[in-house]
C-alpha cells in the first residue's frame, strides 16, 4: 500500500510479539519488498480502514432502500411519544442557551 504523500511519521507505536509472530511478519515483509516498519504500518492501517468503514457502513437491501426513501419522501405523522421528546429537547435547549 503506498503511503500518503501527506502523512508524516511524528508517533510511535511500540508492540510486544511472540517471536514466531516477529519472524512471519518479517518473512511478509521480505516477500512483499517492503521493509518490516513499511509492512507492518501499510498492513495495519489497511485492516484499521477496513475495520472502519464495516463498522460505519450500513448496506441496504433493494427493499430496504426503497421503503427508506419512501419514509424519507412520505414520512409519517410524529407520535405522542416523539411529540414529547420533542418538547423535552427544546425545554432542554432553551434552559441551556
């Protein structure tokens, strides 16, 4: 993975490994051609973007989609109980401006 143009190397990050670990991530590293700190932070910034897109992802089916938009397009009337929390929020909002 190429690294940012942008990004700048000012942290450090310290890891305590097995040592069978160490060396199956050195060998990763040797047969990819970059170096172990190369690897190691292209590799784990890669999983930490995958791990935050599938948490702050929400993929709709084509049925969901559709009665999503429509609720968005026809929403219906608020109930008593969202009229109420409604209220409370601006009390809330108006004591506290």
């Amino acid at each position: 993975m190429a690294r940012d143009a942008t990004a700048r190397s000012e942290d450090r990050m310290d890891v305590r490994l097995a040592s069978e670990h160490k060396a199956l991530i050195e060998k990763a590293a040797a047969y990819s051609g970059e170096s172990l700190t190369g690897f190691a932070v292209s590799t784990l910034v890669r999983e930490a973007r995958r791990i935050v897109q599938e948490h702050e992802t929400v993929t709709l089916s084509t049925r969901d989609r559709e009665r999503f938009v429509a609720l968005l397009d026809n929403p219906p009337p608020p109930s008593e109980e969202l009229r109420r929390a409604a209220q409370r929020h601006r009390e809330l909002i108006v004591r506290f401006e």
